[in-house]
C-alpha cells in the first residue's frame, strides 16, 4: 500500500488530503459514478481496465487527439487553398458527413469538457460531472482513492 499526498480541488475550495492508495469495490454510495479523464499523450492512464471491473464508468479524453485529426486532414493536400478546400470538401463527401462530425466531436470532445469544468491543467481526472476533480494524477485507482477520502471528510 502506498500513501500519497495529492491536491483535489472543488469550485471554491481547495482540500489536501493524505490517502492509502489500494482498490476498493464500489460502494452502494457511488452507485453510478461517473469519472472523465483528460489526459494526453504524454500523461498516458493506468487502471481504467480496473475500474471498469468495478463497473465505474469511465469517459476518456485526449487532448492529442485534435492535432492528430487536422495533421491526418493536411496529409496529402495541394498547397493551393482552393484547391485544398475542394479535396477536403471530395474527402467529406466520401466519408460521409455524419462519419465526419463524429471524428471532430470524438477529437475535440476532450477540449470541450475541459471548457465546460473550468478545467486549468491536465491531466484532469474529473468526478461526477464537475463536482471534484484531481489533478497530476495519471493512476486513476490513485484518483479514485483520493476522491473518496476527500468525500469521507466532505459529506
């Protein structure tokens, strides 16, 4: 077991807590938690096999993913702008436009959730729809431990 000493922070407050880090089943409490991930490449996530064990939905986020889709988009691309713009449009239209918006919003969503949370760095492991949020931590059972000592002390 190893103990860790991390930051959670809440909209208006900020709580330092010291937690034994092991994982736990769920309890009858956090029936229906929900955990979103913002990560990157560089902050890859350990244990989200484990919790979804646990039967803890977990969303995940990669910042990179946005930069990968646009360099993936240039690839290939004349460097006439009209002409570029028409192969995209062929591109678009062959993927299907339905197919097209699904790879933006899965590859931005990431950046959209960070807005909506008022999220300042990453990685970010988000609980229950903004209520708590760890930062630094790329572990989420780390997270998760975290997050239930700060809501033993925080009913």
């Amino acid at each position: 077991m190893t103990s860790i000493k991390s930051m959670i922070i809440v909209p208006g407050l900020t709580v330092s807590v010291m937690t034994a880090v092991m994982p736990l089943p769920v309890r009858a409490d956090e029936q229906g938690l929900v955990i979103e991930a913002i990560h990157s490449d560089a902050f890859s996530l350990t244990g989200v096999d484990a919790l979804a064990g646990q039967g803890i939905e977990v969303k995940i986020y990669n910042l990179d993913d946005a930069e990968r889709l646009t360099a993936n988009l240039a690839i290939g691309l004349p460097p006439d702008q009209e002409q570029a713009k028409a192969a995209l449009e062929r591109r678009f239209k062959e993927q299907g436009m339905e197919a097209v918006q699904k790879h933006f919003m899965q590859a931005f969503q990431g950046r959209i959730v960070g807005v909506q949370y008022g999220i300042s760095r990453y990685p970010a492991i988000v609980f229950d729809h903004g209520r708590a949020v760890v930062y630094g931590v790329t572990d989420l059972n780390r997270a998760v431990a975290i997050y239930r000592e700060w809501r033993r002390n925080n009913p």
